[in-house]
C-alpha cells in the first residue's frame, strides 16, 4: 500500500451533479442544476435520519464483496451524531476485509428521498463493473447517508478512519463541506466538482480528485472543438434563467474569450420550458441585422427547438447534452425534434454510442429496459468511478481511459492532479441524436 499512497498522493477533485426542486417536464436535467436534480415518483424512500447502522451484507462474486452499512449509528450518549459540528465522526462498524485487501468505501446519499435513485444509479453501476472485473485485491463497502451537509460530514470522517479509498460524495454541497471542514487523509474520488471561481473560492485539498460530470466542461470543449473546425468570430450565448444555463453559458464565453474570439450573452426570460416569445422575436430580429459565426444555446432540447424554430437554421448551433434527452435507440416517432437537424452537442458514449467497446462491453440487459437518461448517464459515472478507482489501486498514477462516460485522461505525478473528461461528439439528423465523428 506504501507505493500506491505515494502514487496518490496529489488527488484532486472536480465532478457535475447539480439539484432544484423537481420539475415535472418530460425531461428532468439532473446533471443540470445547483446540487443534483432528481424525480422520481414513486421510487422507494431511504431509510430515515437517525436509524441505527446494519450491515447488510451483499456478496458479488467472486471476488468482489460489498457491504452496505445503512446509516451512520451512535451509541447511546455518544456526543457524536450524524452532522455534529465538532467534527467527531459517528461510530460505524465496517465489515472485516480479507488480509491486504484495499478498504475502498462509497459515500451515497441513499438515505435521501430525493437523491435515492440518483445513488442507487451509481452505485449500480459501480458494483456490476466491479462484478464484470472481480478484482481480488479491493473490499468495497457503502455507507448510507442522508443529504444533510453534517450527516455528509461525519459519515467521510468514519469512512477515511477505516478505508484506504474513499469514492463520493455525490453532491457539490457534499464535497464543498469536506473541502472546508474535513481533513482529507486519504485518496477520494469526488463524484461531484466545485467549478473554479465558483462556491465560495473553495480550494479542493491535495489528496481529492473529481471524476464526475460537468456541464461547464462540455461548454469549454464545445468552444474549442467549433474553434477546431475553423469557426471563428462573434458567438451568440443564449439562455435562460436556470442556474446550470448561467454556469454553461459562462463557461463557454470564457473560453470563446481564451481564443481571442468574441460573444455576446444573449438572456431570454422562460415559464417552464417555454422561453419569452417576446425575447425569440428580439433574436430573431437581431440575426436579420448581423449574423454571427456560432450560436451556443445553453438550454435543454425542448428550448433550443424554440430557439431554432425562430431564427432558422442558417448559422451553426451548438449545445452541451442537455440537448439530448433520450439514450440512443429510444427515440419514438413522437420525440423527434427535426427543427434540430444539423446541431451539433457532446455527451457520453454510453447514452451517445451503442457500439463503443467499453459501452458494449459493460452494456447489461436490452436498451427497452433502460432507465431516463439522466439516470443512465449517472450509471455510466458509477462504471468508471470504479474502473479509476481499480487503476489507482493498482498503483498506476498516470493513465488513460476510453471510459463510458467519454476518454478520461488522469495525472497524479504532475504538481497539481489532473482529471479531464473528453465527450463524445454527437448531432442531430431525422429529428434524433446519433454519433458524429471526432472533428
């Protein structure tokens, strides 16, 4: 274990997860928001805050054994509580490891009702990657927490007490209070990313890696990939009110800026995902007057379909995927967008590109059992948390993956860790989103 800390030493973290109140729209954004989106009616509740802890065991064979602990228990007079603010951990009874095995624990909130089924996404698609690679060397277990910042808190403290790898937590908020109030000791894979300038300045410590999924990202990597391809001069930016369409927007300008290129931020007022037709009309007029290089639309399918329905298709458009709502081969007749032809997006293999390798290869289960999109592309992050994690645990420090959640590229020799996130190209033809060739 001395060489794989000394390979780890430098971990940092950036990942995407954001959250609002529930939207009752076809399409539910949960990589889209402040925190982490979710609905899901009728999906099972988490166990209430307060619950002693029990182990329940679950064996993936053969090799692979992983242990759920469901809540954080306290004895009774213990000053310690889930979410105490004097920062003592709870007490939490982890299950016995195989000798020399690397102690690696998830963190995921499945004891909130909101975020159940986001966690239960992860965590399926950690465990059955796990199950295809059954690697001797690694005991995973999870601990169960709420989405109370301090519950959060405290379960990371009993966690880097015992574990070797730590993988979470799920949520900015999460990861924004370990940053601030935990000492980060051991190596962890934040499924969430605090984006630079953002959250308070917060610096992420030396030992936490992101490996989550960020919208801002994609914006960045639209810009240059439209740069790339001899696009050039002023972009329009357009979006709504929305916090993630703020964050997208600000990312792509600022990067757009980077190459010595000009935009102009372009705010249309919306009602759900209805956007102003007042503010369509103003676009609209204003292309009649000068017409830009590039219009990014920082907005989900539905609202770049107004956007394009009013002002045509004469200039490219672009888009992170939120403007893709459905996993490739799920497009009925009745969801198809043909005033979208020609738009150009970046989103995961696995949701983008059914023939992938590693898509195929972790792929279980016909695509009509699938979940939503959301919820898919919150599996495929589960997939390669776990093969980063099985690499890093091998003691491998720099190292590339063709993962199903893009090509990921990780640096813990450099100065700072590196973590970087390369999506896959997609457009839209006959109305649906289908694979594009790398520009």
């Amino acid at each position: 274990m001395g060489r794989w800390f000394s390979c780890v030493w430098l971990l940092s973290v950036l990942a995407c997860l954001p959250v609002q109140a529930a939207d009752h729209a076809r399409h539910f954004p949960l990589l889209a928001h402040n925190d982490l989106m979710l609905f899901a009616p009728g999906a099972p509740l988490g166990q209430a805050a307060g619950e002693q802890a029990v182990i329940v065991g679950t064996v993936v064979q053969p090799a692979v054994r992983v242990e759920s602990i469901a809540g954080s228990a306290v004895q009774p007079g213990a000053a310690a509580q889930p979410g105490d603010r004097t920062g003592n951990p709870p007490l939490v009874q982890f299950p016995v490891a195989p000798a020399a095995a690397i102690r690696l624990v998830l963190l995921l909130p499945t004891r909130s009702p909101a975020l159940r089924p986001a966690a239960e996404a992860v965590l399926k698609g950690f465990t059955e990657a796990a199950e295809r690679d059954k690697d001797a060397r690694i005991n995973v277990s999870v601990i169960d927490t709420g989405d109370d910042a301090d519950d959060v808190l405290g379960a990371y403290q009993a966690a880097e007490a015992q574990a070797d790898i730590i993988v979470g937590p799920l949520t900015r908020s999460g990861v924004a209070v370990i940053t601030q109030r935990a000492k980060v000791n051991k190596p962890t894979l934040a499924l969430a990313h605090v984006e630079p300038g953002g959250d308070g300045e917060i610096r992420l410590p030396a030992k936490m890696l992101a490996i989550g999924l960020s919208l801002e990202e994609e914006a960045r990597q639209l810009a240059q990939q439209a740069f790339e391809q001899g696009i050039g001069g002023r972009a329009y930016i357009v979006a709504s009110g929305a916090a993630w369409q703020r964050r997208a927007a600000n990312a792509f300008a600022a990067q757009w800026r980077q190459l010595r290129q000009t935009s102009d931020n372009i705010n249309i007022a919306s009602s759900g995902q209805w956007l102003d037709i007042k503010g369509l009309q103003a676009l609209k007029r204003r292309l009649e007057g000068e017409e830009p290089a590039l219009i990014f639309v920082a907005l989900d399918a539905q609202q770049a379909g107004q956007v394009r329905e009013a002002t045509g298709g004469q200039v490219p458009m672009v888009g992170t995927s939120q403007l893709n709502p459905l996993p490739a081969g799920d497009w009925p007749d009745a969801s198809r967008r043909p005033e979208l032809d020609g738009v150009q997006l970046v989103d995961m293999p696995w949701v983008l590109q059914a023939d992938h390798p590693a898509v195929m290869a972790y792929r279980s289960g016909p695509a009509s059992s699938r979940r939503s999109v959301d919820l898919e592309r919150l599996l495929a992050l589960g997939i390669d948390a776990w093969r980063v994690a099985r690499e890093l645990a091998a003691g491998k420090s720099s190292f590339d993956i063709d993962g199903v959640t893009g090509r990921l590229r990780i640096d813990v020799n450099a100065d700072q860790a590196r973590f970087q996130r390369i999506a896959s190209p997609g457009v839209y033809r006959d109305g649906v989103v289908v694979g594009a060739e790398r520009p």
